[in-house]
C-alpha cells in the first residue's frame, strides 16, 4: 500500500524543480526531455516514493514513470538528483535501474542502466545490448549508447549495429550516428490515429549519416564490404570504407583495395589502391572471380572450387 502523503508531495517537487530550472517551451522531438520548458515532471511508482533531503536526492521504486510532456523515463528504480538554486529546488539528474525505457512520441531507447543528464542534455544507457528504434530504423551496443539531445547524436560503443529501412546494415566497433527529425504529416481533421501511431504524422528521428571505427561491415543485398573505417550517408545511399576493404559477392567473386566507394541504392561499387588525394604506392587491386558451371545456381555453388584470380592495375601503371 502506497503512503497517501508522501507520494503527491515528491511529484510536486518534481514538478517545480525542473519548470524552475529550464524555462521556456518547446516541442520535442526525438529525445528531449531536457528541452521540455516548464512543463512538470510527474513521478509514479508502485511501491513507493523516498525523498531523501539531507541528500538532494528523490527516489522512485517498483515500475517507477517520471513524465514529463511527450517524454517518459521508466525503470524498476528512478533517481532525481537536485540542487538549491535560485529560484528554487533544481533537478539535475536522472539515474534509471533496470528494465529501462526512454520513449518520445516516436523513437525508444532501452536497456539496463541510464543516466539522464539534464544539465548537459545527455543521457547514457547501458544493457545487453542497449538498444535505439526509430520508426524506420534500429540501433544496438553491447557497451553503452549515448543520446546528445542538442547535437541529435547517437554514440553506439561495443558491436555496435545499426540497421536501416531492414535492407542496409552497417556493423563496427564503435558506430556515430547524425539525425534530423523527420518531417510530420498533419493528420486530417476528425481522423483518428491508427494503431501504434502517436503524434501527428511520422515524425521521430532521421538518419542523415553514420561513422564507423573498426572491424566495419557494411551489408546491403548479396553484398558484403569490410574494411577499418568506413562513413555512411544516408541521403545519398553512398558510403566510403578504408583501410584493407574487401568486397564479397554472392557467388564468392572479391575485390581487395585500399579505399572504396560504395552506391547501395545502385547497387555499384569501386574500388581504389588509395584514397583520393592518397598518395600512389603502386598496389594494386585484386579480383578473385569464381566462374559458374553450367546450369547452377550461385545459391547452389560447391565451396572451394578454384577460379580466376586478376589483378586491376593502378592508373597510369601501364598495366605492368
């Protein structure tokens, strides 16, 4: 049985804290709780709020929600660090404990562990993976994922994978991700939202481009390249990799270079020495192609069967 007293006092400091300590109003998009105005916070838990005032500190525990406008934060356990300030009781952290989701009105985040710095508008999650969805594309770490509220960037650590519109995937050991918010549709007037849909239109977040540092994988339909670095733009569907690139085929047809620059809309991929500007040292790059037999399928193709091996010269070596 939940303390009558105690629990409508702890969602009023709440409130007032946070309205005191980040005035104005805005409309979130993404994650931005941080960036919610004066709007309260309430906190819910279903065994009990703790206001520990010798040490700035409000604890939440049992399927605990702290809400604030569109966005919520729920944990098994929620932490509200504040401080004195001038215009009153300020918070300025929140830590989550398990089983937690960060949700706006169109992307989620999950995962074991997080920190929500409101002062930096900065939250880090932590899990096995922690995972971010958007409504067209998915991200997950086995380390941690950072969210930066004003950059609109995600920091993927740890077997880092993002997935994009189910047909693209790029894999590293630490992934960069750029967003925009996406553009919203305004529902008609008297239409109700369908299931699953929140807020007006799509909305959520939007993919501009990703960075990736090392072991990177990119795999697009029948098409695998690897390489130690690699950088993604989603607009124009083109990525770029470097550092010991090879490209498999279905089929088991390669290609080994130096730097590559990969269409994943058309499908068409180069592959360089170096890279442009590079300096020329005279490698070059190499082909295995695996020639199919008569009436069979690549699907269907025995492993290990010997093929033709070629090298592409540089340009300008005169085919030496």
């Amino acid at each position: 049985m939940k303390p009558p007293a105690l629990i409508p006092l702890a969602i009023l400091v709440l409130g007032a804290a946070l309205g005191a300590a980040l005035p104005g109003a805005a409309t979130a998009q993404g994650f931005e709780m941080s960036k919610s105005g004066d709007q309260q916070i309430q906190v819910y838990a279903d065994n009990g709020i703790e206001w520990h005032s010798e040490e700035l500190r409000v604890i939440a525990r049992g399927n605990a929600h702290a809400v604030r406008g569109n966005m919520t934060v729920d944990a098994d356990t929620l932490t509200a660090h504040y401080r004195k300030g001038p215009s009153g009781d300020e918070i300025w952290r929140l830590d989550a404990d398990g089983n937690v989701v960060i949700r706006s009105p169109n992307d989620t985040a999950t995962g074991s562990k997080a920190v929500y710095d409101l002062d930096k508008s900065i939250f880090v999650l932590k899990g096995a993976p922690a995972k971010l969805v958007t409504p067209t594309d998915s991200y997950q770490a086995s380390e941690s994922l950072e969210y930066w509220e004003l950059k609109k960037m995600a920091v993927l650590r740890g077997d880092a994978i993002a997935v994009q519109q189910g047909d693209k995937t790029l894999k590293a050991d630490v992934l960069t991700a750029h967003f925009k918010d996406k553009s919203t549709t305004a529902r008609p007037a008297g239409k109700p939202a369908q299931a699953g849909q929140t807020g007006g239109g799509d909305g959520g977040l939007d993919l501009q481009r990703a960075d990736a540092y090392g072991h990177v994988v990119i795999l697009s339909k029948g098409e695998t390249v690897t390489g130690d670095r690699g950088d993604y733009n989603a607009e124009t569907g083109i990525a770029t990799v470097s550092g010991s690139v090879k490209i498999s085929r279905e089929g088991g047809n390669q290609l080994e270079g130096g730097w590559a620059h990969v269409n994943l809309h058309t499908g068409v991929s180069k592959l360089f020495p170096v890279a442009a500007g590079g300096t020329d040292s005279g490698q070059r790059v190499q082909g295995v192609f695996i020639p199919q037999k008569k009436g069979e399928t690549q699907a269907g193709q025995p492993q290990g069967r010997a093929g033709f091996t070629g090298n592409v010269p540089t340009p300008g070596s005169g085919g030496r």
